[in-house]
C-alpha cells in the first residue's frame, strides 16, 4: 500500500542518502506503547522513512524526553520528537541542536480521577502529583501550571516518580498520589486502567501552540537535508494515516511489538483499549498548522510559548525560539493532503 505524494522533493536512495543506510530515532515513549504506534510501527511496515528519506529506520526507547535529546546531542541518534520543555534546556548548552517543525496542540496535562475534589492547579496544594520520572517533559510542565497559578512548586507540592502504566495507576489508586503529570497516551492508559475517564486540571498553558516538534542536529542538515526533510515527511504521514485507520495501527502494532498484547487479556479487547489510547494522542497532534501546513508554526507565535515556559520556571533564562529553529522543511514537512491519507488508510490492513 503506497502513500500518494510527490517525490520529486525527496531523495530515494540518492547521493545524500547513500552514505546512511539506517538511522536511529531516539523515543522518549520508554517501552514504544501504543502511543507511538504511528511513528515506530506503522511507519516502518509503510516503508516511509525509505520511500521519502532513502533510509531505514531504528527505534530506539529512552528514558524520556531529556534522555531523548541527549541521544541526539551526543550522536547515538539521528532524531527524536519532544517537547519544548525538553528541548530548549539542552538547546542551550548544546549549539548544535536545533527544532525544524511544531506541532499545533499541547499533549501535556496534568490529571486526577473524576471525583477528585481538585478542580483548579490551586487545589493541588499539599498533594504528590507523581510523574514517570523526573527525565520526562511533563515534570517540568507540571511544576509550570502550578507556578502560574501562583503555587510555588518547590515548596507548596511534591512530585513522586512512579512510573507509567499500571504502577502510576495504582499510585492514584492507593492514594500514594493525588494527580500525574503526563501526556496524551499515558494518561489515557491510567484512565484505561482505572476505567474511568480522567479529568485534566485546567490551566492556560494547556493551550500553548507548538509545544513539540522534530529535533535534529544542524550539522545533520548540512549532511543530509533531503534526508531530514524526507524523515520529516514520515513522520508526520505515519500520524494521519494512522488517524484513517486507528484499529489497523494497533492491531499493526502489537504484530511489530508483541511484548505490548497484554497477556491477560484477548486480542480484540486489548485492540479496543489500544485504540482509545491512541486516539487521545491523535486527538491532539493531528490538526494543520499556519498556513494549513502540517507541523508549522509561525516563530511569533511559538515565542509566546517560549515566554511561558520562561515565566513559569521552565527555562532559567528568556530564550529566542528563532535561534533554535530552523524552518527550511516546512513544505517537505506537512506539504500534503490529510484527508487523502485517511482516504488510503481506510482501505489499508495489516498483512
């Protein structure tokens, strides 16, 4: 099954790519959940990453986000997507890092259970809020939303890492915490767990614009441009064909990943649990960006985000976003039509 798009852009197997034949793409999802199924399943069984890039590709699990960009920064990966709360921190110490597209949503939330009696980031006060680890974005994120509501989150809160999955349900279920800090997918697997449908705890940045994106190293792009952008492309495909065809991305999934079919339960069940888990993270990534364009945003508008993560304590110093990105794959990036790739995907299944 072939995703229709003009090549003429990209480099199959061309000049640039003939001196990379896999690269690594280093995963903050630890254990490549089904959170990630578009990006470390789907896209290799498409072969997008040869079709638009002329390369394979490795998934490679870290221990989070910060661990993620460290494999960039270091060499052991060629790219990763992260968030900027992640992302910027390392930027600075590292000149050589740079972002190259944002997505439109926030995947990071802080949650509670629906009969929590907290209702605002002001609530929180004297509660554990656990978090995967202390590497993950949402750590920082969480100390954020409390900050602006005027919590110091130092002092008035503290963050226990338990893990993801069934000990960060279990945390909230003893009681052992009160609310999680995660994201999208994660979260949803707590909800899935608990079955009940968890409650975000509202706050303005939930809203901020453009908070993750696609990290790669700027002596990469020298190298290999056509194979950034053609990486860019399939990564961004993976999620919105994904979207056309969510049952069959799973089901793909857990045949490229068998380690994640949970033993205790039959495979149509643990395929409906799986689909609404990923439909919380397409729910949130996949819409246009500026100028219908997919993973753009214009730098005016991420540099608010920026300012937000600097008043809230997530950056030690005010930053200049267009210092960090570079936005020469825009159109390689998101330069296709959406709705045909749910079109195709409807008609894919998983051999």
């Amino acid at each position: 099954m072939a995703v229709a798009a003009n090549l003429s852009v990209f480099v199959c197997g061309a000049t640039q790519a003939e001196s990379l034949k896999e690269v690594t793409f280093a995963s903050s999802d630890t254990a490549l959940s089904i959170g990630s199924a578009p990006y470390s399943s789907l896209q290799p069984t498409l072969k997008l990453p040869e079709k638009y890039a002329g390369v394979t590709v490795k998934f490679q699990p870290t221990a989070g986000a910060t661990a993620a960009v460290q494999a960039v920064s270091n060499g052991n990966a060629f790219y990763t997507l992260v968030a900027l709360a992640s992302f910027l921190p390392l930027a600075r110490q590292d000149p050589n890092l740079v972002i190259v597209s944002f997505d439109p949503g926030n995947s990071l939330r802080v949650i509670v259970p629906p009969d929590s009696p907290v209702k605002g980031p002001l609530d929180l006060k004297g509660k554990v809020i656990g978090v995967g680890s202390f590497g993950t974005a949402a750590y920082p994120y969480g100390k954020a939303i409390l900050k602006e509501a005027g919590l110091d989150p130092d002092k008035d809160v503290t963050f226990l890492p338990v893990g993801l999955g069934a000990p960060a349900a279990d945390a909230l279920k003893s009681g052992k915490i009160q609310a999680f800090a995660g994201f999208d997918s994660p979260n949803a697997v707590i909800g899935n767990l608990l079955g009940v449908k968890m409650r975000d705890v509202p706050s303005p940045l939930n809203d901020l614009v453009g908070m993750v994106g696609m990290v790669v190293t700027r002596s990469e792009i020298e190298k290999h441009p056509k194979v950034v952008a053609g990486l860019c492309r399939a990564l961004y495909e993976s999620f919105f064909f994904a979207e056309g065809n969510i049952e069959g991305t799973v089901r793909n999934h857990f045949k490229v990943y068998p380690g994640q079919l949970p033993s205790n339960k039959p495979l149509d069940e643990a395929v409906r649990e799986g689909e609404v888990i990923l439909r919380a993270k397409l729910d949130v990534v996949n819409h246009r960006g500026a100028g219908g364009i997919i993973g753009y945003q214009e730098l005016p508008t991420v540099q608010h985000t920026v300012d937000k993560l600097y008043e809230n304590g997530i950056l030690p110093e005010r930053m200049e976003i267009s210092k960090y990105a570079d936005q020469r794959f825009k159109n390689d990036c998101g330069g296709f039509d959406p709705a045909e790739l749910r079109a195709q995907a409807r008609a894919w299944k998983p051999q």
